[in-house]
C-alpha cells in the first residue's frame, strides 16, 4: 500500500537508496554482533566486562555512519533530496544495528522467546507507523522516512529498558584499546557481513541507475514479498548461530541442529513459495490497485524468479550458519565475493536490455552457486555430514507439490491450483515424515 500511495517511480528511489545505505550498514557494526553472540555464548561471565566498552563502540559508529554515507552518496551523484533521504535512511539503519547488538545478548544468553518477541518489535511499530502515514493522506516520501526514523528510535528506546530491567544498570566505556582488539577479533565478521549485504542489495542500486527508478520500482514490489519470507529464515538461523556457537566442541550436536535448522528454515518456505507462484499476481494487485496489468504481470514474472532464488537460498543458509559460527568465516566470505561476481557481472551485461527480469535471474544463478557451495564448504572444513537425504526429499516434495498445483492450472482449474499444490505438499510431507506431529515437535525444541 505504501509503494501504491508512493508511486513506482518514487519507491524505486527509496528502495535503491535504502539498498546502497543496508550494503554499507558494515560502517555501523563491524562484525560485533555476531561476535558477541559467538564469545558471550561460549563464556557468558564477559558480558558486564564487555557491555560498556562495546555500547561506546557502538554508539561512536551509529554518530559516524550517516556523515559518511552522506559522503558517499555525494560522490555516487545523488541530489540534494536523495542526499536528505539518505541520511534519514542512515540515523534508522544505524539505530536499528544498536537494537540488533542489543538483542545478541538475548541470542547469546539462550532467551530464544524474548528474542522471538523482540525480533518483531521494530516491525510491529513500523506497521503503526505506516499505518499512520496512509492515515494522514501524505504522498511524500520524507514523510513516510521520517516515521520510519521514529518507529526504529522508539524500538531502540524499549530495547534499552529491556537490558536495564534484565542485566540492571551498565555503563558506558570509550576504551580505544579494547576497542582495538574487538575490532581485530571481529573483522572476519564485517567482512562477511558487507560481503553479505552487496550481494543481497547490489542488484536495486544497479537497476536503478542503468534502467531507472520505475523500473526499479516494478522490481522492488516484487522483492519486497520474498524479503518478507526470508524474514522468517534469518529469525530461525539466529537462533541457529547462537546454538552452533555454543556447542561448537559437539560434533553430534551440531550435526542434529544441521538437520533440524535444514528443515526448520525450509518446509514453511516451500507452501510460500507456492503461495506466491499461484496467487502472487493476485496478491500483489491487492497491494498495487492502481497499476496497470502489465506492471501486474511485470512484477508477478520478476517475483516468481526472486521466489525460486529464496527457496534454494533458505532451504542451505543453515550451512553457512553453520560454517560461520564454528570458525569457517574466510571461506564463506570468498564464495560470497564470486556470488557478487556472478550478480554484479549479469546484471552490467543485460540489464540494459531485459531490466528487473534480468536482476531477477541474476538473483537465482548467484543463490543457486552460493547456497550449493555452501555444502561443499561444510563437507571441506567443519567434518559435519551434511543432511543430503532430507535435501533432496524436500526438493521433491517441492516438485511433486508444484507439479500438482501445475496440472490443475493447466486443465483449466486456475482457482484450485493453489489448493491442489498444498494439499499434495500436506500428503507427500507426511508421508515422507516431514510433517509428523513428533518431527515438528523435535524441530521446535
């Protein structure tokens, strides 16, 4: 509803915008989330000693990060308005990195229900927030930004009471000197998470500037839905980090979590993927009712390949979970820079000539060459048997349920498909054990 009261053209801005300033959120953390998740759960007694001197750090950054995005997008071309919206967009994302280092103490200190409730904060009060915006009638995007910046403020604001009411008062440290060593022993993590992040968002900057930001606008719409499924993926592998973390001298440990993470990141993927390939046009129509049915159909084509890439991507994520929080970041990191390789290189040579559909392909081949590297990786470095059976009968329960949902739409049943796919996806995962009162119930614990 916001990008219908926005307009495609104006979305595509704030998303390629919003995409070069998240592909930079590296400025703000540093790799210090993850590796206060990875060293508190193995040592829980360093977080009063390590508390302050980080929150210092933490802050130092969140003070310097907009000041050089607004640098950088100076230098990238942006005018006098992209420039405001970028520093905007750079307050939220570096008090929403303050919120994440926060919430890795709950990851960190095994509170997997309060961190449940506090990874969907900031979203629920964005979701107030923009209600407010199409409340109010504005078609402004600095309007809608400014909420934005105000819902993440207040999420930062509860998480602070939050930490006083469970750990009670802690201070503030600038010790330039721990600092220094934090920095040294995290930098493995930064790498891969501006690593991570180019890759995920380089393909909106590239759209927009070679082909516009309506065309980025059309595209976006159609990202924005797999975003939302992924949202799900990263909740789960979270919590995942924390536990590989913690029993990472547990060979048979980490082995069942690899096989339960697996299934947990992906069974609920596949019914979403069907979702969106049966009924994603119509979806999206409800979001866009004042689009045209080519940009209709446009974004339900984009989204049907954006759908495919985030399947493969959280049904093998779980390895790179595992690979990371066990010591194996440098490798990660190497497969990923190929991946942008792949993405960047795609994206330059056809763009200019298919536009989102060729982001949107770009998009599967470099998930579907990262997300199967990571299984080499983890047969080469970690010594854990990767959960291959349950991959493979889970790409044909995917298969059979499409298929199913594929031969009612032929036959002319268009308004069955979708039913005929998830029920077969409810037989076939039964019968393959999947989907068993006692497996979902392991999976959950």
């Amino acid at each position: 509803m916001l990008q219908n009261r926005l307009g495609h053209e104006a979305w595509g801005s704030y998303a390629a915008l919003s995409s070069f300033a998240i592909a930079l959120t590296v400025l703000t953390d540093f790799g210090v989330n993850q590796y206060t998740i990875k060293s508190l759960a193995s040592d829980l007694t360093r977080f009063k000693s390590w508390f302050p001197g980080l929150m210092g750090f933490k802050i130092v950054l969140m003070l310097i990060y907009p000041p050089v995005l607004y640098l950088l997008g100076y230098l990238m071309g942006y005018d006098s308005d992209a420039l405001l919206y970028l520093m905007i967009i750079a307050f939220s994302l570096a008090a929403l990195q303050l919120v994440q280092f926060l919430r890795s103490s709950f990851q960190a200190f095994q509170h997997f229900k309060l961190d449940g409730v506090a990874s969907v904060l900031d979203k629920v009060l964005l979701s107030i927030f923009c209600v407010t915006f199409l409340w109010s009638g504005s078609r402004e995007l600095g309007t809608f930004l400014g909420l934005t910046a105000a819902s993440t403020g207040l999420s930062l604001l509860v998480f602070l009471v939050i930490i006083y009411k469970l750990y009670g008062a802690q201070g503030i440290d600038f010790n330039f000197q721990f600092i220094r060593r934090i920095l040294k022993l995290s930098f493995p993590f930064a790498l891969i998470t501006v690593v991570y992040a180019v890759h995920d968002k380089i393909d909106k900057v590239m759209l927009e500037k070679i082909s516009g930001p309506y065309e980025n606008g059309l595209y976006s719409a159609a990202s924005r839905w797999v975003d939302a499924l992924m949202m799900y993926t990263w909740i789960v592998m979270g919590l995942y980090y924390a536990r590989f973390a913690k029993f990472v001298k547990v060979p048979e440990e980490l082995s069942r979590l690899l096989a339960n993470g697996q299934l947990l990141g992906s069974l609920p993927m596949i019914p979403g993927f069907l979702v969106l390939y049966f009924k994603g046009y119509w979806l999206t129509s409800l979001l866009l009712p004042d689009s045209t049915a080519s940009e209709l159909e446009t974004i339900h084509t984009y989204l049907i390949w954006l759908a495919l890439a985030t399947l493969i991507n959280s049904s093998l994520v779980i390895y790179s979970t595992l690979l990371t929080a066990t010591g194996h970041e440098r490798p990660v990191t190497r497969m990923v820079v190929f991946s942008i390789v792949i993405k960047a290189t795609l994206n330059f040579i056809f763009i200019p000539s298919y536009g989102g559909l060729a982001a949107s392909i770009a998009s599967l081949v470099s998930f579907a060459f990262l997300s199967f590297s990571y299984l080499f990786l983890t047969h080469k470095y970690s010594g854990i048997p990767t959960a291959m059976k349950d991959l493979l009968k889970l790409f044909g329960l995917l298969g059979v349920s499409f298929g199913g949902g594929w031969i009612v739409e032929f036959a002319g049943w268009e308004m069955l498909a979708l039913p005929a796919s998830l029920l077969v996806f409810v037989i076939v995962g039964e019968l393959m054990g999947f989907l068993r009162i006692s497996r979902i119930k392991e999976l959950l614990q």
